[in-house]
C-alpha cells in the first residue's frame, strides 16, 4: 500500500505565538530571516538561537533497529523547536518548513520568556497525555485524541475560522506516532470518516466535535459505537483500501 498524504487546504497562521508577543516581536517573526527545509530533510541541532516553526510540521524520531521509527513529537506551526529533542531524536521535515530563529534581544523579553513557559507547560502536558495513549488506550480512542488535539490547537490559533486543517502526514508517519500499523490508521480513520465524524477529502476537517469527544473519552453508553465497531470492517476491505474520496 503506498502510504497517502492527507492534502490540505489552508495552512494553520502563527496565530499562536502572536497572542503571547508584543507587536515588534510579532512583525519579526513574520518578517525576519527565515531558513527553509523541504520534506523528509533533517534539521540540524541549533546553536545558541532559539527557533520556532514559522511554517509546516517536524517530527522528533528515535530511529531503532530494523527500520522501526517511533515519533516522538510533532511540531506545528508556532511551536518552538526543543533542541534537547534534537541531541536523542531526528528533527524531520514532514513536509517543507520554515523556520525562524529567535535573536537574542527578542529571546531575553519579558513577553518571550512568557510564551517559553506556557510552551514547556504545553509539552510537558502533550508527552504525558501521549504516554497514557500509547499505553493504555485502544486505536480508535488513540486517533480521536490525537485528532481533537489537532483541532483545538488550530482552533486557538486561528478563532473563529472554519478552514480545513493543513496535516501534511502520511498515513506512515501517524502510525510512527501512535504506535500502530499504516493498515490499522487506514482502517481507523475509514471508521471515523464512515460515522460522518470527520472528512479526509479534500481536506482534514472534524464534523461532529462531541462524536469524537464521545469516541476518544469513552464515555459512549451504546456498546456499538465503541472500539469493537470496528471489527465490522472486514481485513479483506482494510488491506489495500485507499482513502479516496
């Protein structure tokens, strides 16, 4: 199966960071030098600068043996690039990106240091909630989580907006972070499309929010719409099965 990229329609703004810095700061990051690597390069560790995602994904890979790759992050647009990841991890593009790094006089202000805090809260929030996942939950309740967390960060970024979601992963790359085979994400995200719960095509869009937050949350009370629903899906229909429209 050749894995397939999720396409995209609009790409998620610096909306983030720009709620966190004073306008100068802000004008910088959207103006200022920028350096550019396209998909599948890797970035190499920074010096003394800080960075932050100006455009595109990057994922933190622990490269094991035999080919298996598990990811341990994934960056998004505004989301500042921890280097401490880069000394254990791959930093990789998932698509083409754009970073900007943070010079000192912006790295040592007051707002900066702010959105640096509320940055490592966030990770430190992110990697626990990722932990209980790959441990404890199921496919199904893996993917809805994951995708609610996509959608709420986009959504804070960018109020108000009902713009598809730019997620440049391949269905590779989600199995990499999840834990899971590419079959098991084609499978998983067939379910959730066939339950009218979210769009693939033309482009990544969540339909029916408290569906998913039923889903990823378990709290359903109907047996059917839990993770055994799944099994209905034939593995003659899930080998070799596209997402096309």
């Amino acid at each position: 199966m050749t894995p397939e990229v999720i396409v995209m329609l609009a790409t998620p703004t610096f909306g983030g960071i720009s709620k966190r810095l004073h306008e100068p700061e802000v004008r910088y990051f959207l103006n200022g030098p920028q350096v550019t690597y396209s998909q599948g390069q890797s970035l190499p560790l920074a010096s003394e600068d800080a960075r932050i995602v100006r455009r595109g994904w990057v994922l933190a890979e622990r490269r094991l043996p035999r080919g298996i790759v598990q990811t341990i992050r994934i960056y998004q647009p505004g989301d500042l690039l921890d280097d401490s990841d880069g000394a254990w991890t791959d930093l990789v593009a998932a698509c083409a990106v754009t970073i900007t790094r943070v010079p000192p006089a912006i790295r040592g202000s007051a707002s900066f240091k702010v959105y640096v805090d509320a940055d490592e809260k966030t990770k430190v929030r992110q990697m626990i909630e990722h932990m209980v996942r790959l441990g404890r939950l199921p496919a199904l309740q893996r993917m809805a989580q994951w995708l609610l967390e996509i959608d709420a960060r986009y959504r804070s970024a960018n109020p108000g907006t009902n713009d598809a979601i730019s997620l440049p992963l391949t269905q590779t790359h989600m199995a990499n972070y999840l834990a899971l085979s590419p079959v098991h994400i084609n499978r998983t995200l067939m379910f959730l499309r066939r339950e009218a719960v979210l769009e693939i095509r033309p482009a990544f869009r969540v339909l029916d929010r408290a569906r998913l937050k039923d889903i990823a949350s378990w709290t359903s009370t109907d047996p059917a719409k839990r993770e055994p629903q799944l099994a209905e899906i034939s593995t003659r229909k899930a080998h070799g099965v596209q997402l096309s429209a």
